[in-house]
C-alpha cells in the first residue's frame, strides 16, 4: 500500500483537493487497494474544520466532492506516510523543519513537481482571492495529481 500526504498551510482549501482529486483518479484506474491519501496543515488554525465552501464550490463544478476535516502535520506523519506533497515552498520548508536529522528528506516534494502541462512551481494558495483562484487550484491539482498517479504506479 503506497500511502500519500497532501500539505498545505491550513488544512482547508489546498491540500483536501488534492487529497480528494487523487482519491478520484485513484478510484477511476482501479487502484483504490495500493494507494491511500490523506491531508493535513502545517498550522493549527482549522483543525476539526471541513473544507472551505469557495473550494468545495470549486471542486463540485469539476465533479469531485470534497470530503475531511482540517488536521496539522505531526512528526509521526513522516513515518506513516510514503509521499510528502507540499503545496508551496513555504510548506516544504515548514515540514522540513520537523525532521531535523534530514532523515526524511527523500519522502518530501511539491506538488507542482508532478504538473504535466502547468509550469507552475507552486500551487498557489486562493484563500484571499476571488472564485477564479479556486477554479485555477482544481485545475492545477487535477493536471498534478494525474502526474503523481503515473509516478506513484511506475515506482
């Protein structure tokens, strides 16, 4: 079982997308026995919230629902979690920060590095922009995720 942590800042908009629209294309290729997901924050703000409503909204017009509550990143995530995909460099660094020893290091990438057609390095957070933000989020999550569905299946 190949087992997949999204991270973002809060837990609310960015990384449950991701959680979600990898469980779809994970459910769509069969494959929802080899591969499991999960979601979390590097900070505390909305633990025990559901997703924000602008991103479910966003996330319904693709077809995906967007399911979970807000939980932060624990060191114990390193050793539970095979792939640590951080959204932005700011969450990269943040989740580094845990692993002192650097012995974790290989399980942690962003996101955007599996983007096929995007050339974004970084999935921008839409919290405090308009419906345009959101609807640009799913879409970059969706080109990504089905990057890292073909990396996580050729490895």
């Amino acid at each position: 079982m190949t087992k997949l942590l999204f991270v973002c800042l809060g837990n609310i908009c960015r990384s449950p997308s991701a959680e979600n629209i990898m469980n779809h294309l994970i459910k769509q290729a069969g494959l929802s026995d080899r591969i499991t997901c999960d979601s979390a924050g590097t900070a505390s703000y909305h633990v025990g919230s559901p997703p924000d409503r602008r991103m479910a909204a966003a996330a319904k017009n693709q077809g995906i629902e967007l399911l979970g509550a807000g939980r932060q990143f624990q060191r114990n995530d390193f050793e539970s979690f095979d792939l640590i995909l951080a959204m932005d460099r700011e969450n990269y660094r943040n989740i580094l920060a845990l692993d002192n020893a650097g012995k974790y290091k290989e399980k942690v990438r962003l996101m955007c590095d599996f983007c096929q057609k995007y050339d974004l390095k970084e999935v921008p957070d839409p919290y405090y922009g308009g419906p345009e933000g959101f609807d640009r989020v799913i879409d970059l999550l969706f080109d990504a995720c089905g990057g890292l569905l073909e990396y996580v299946i050729s490895h």
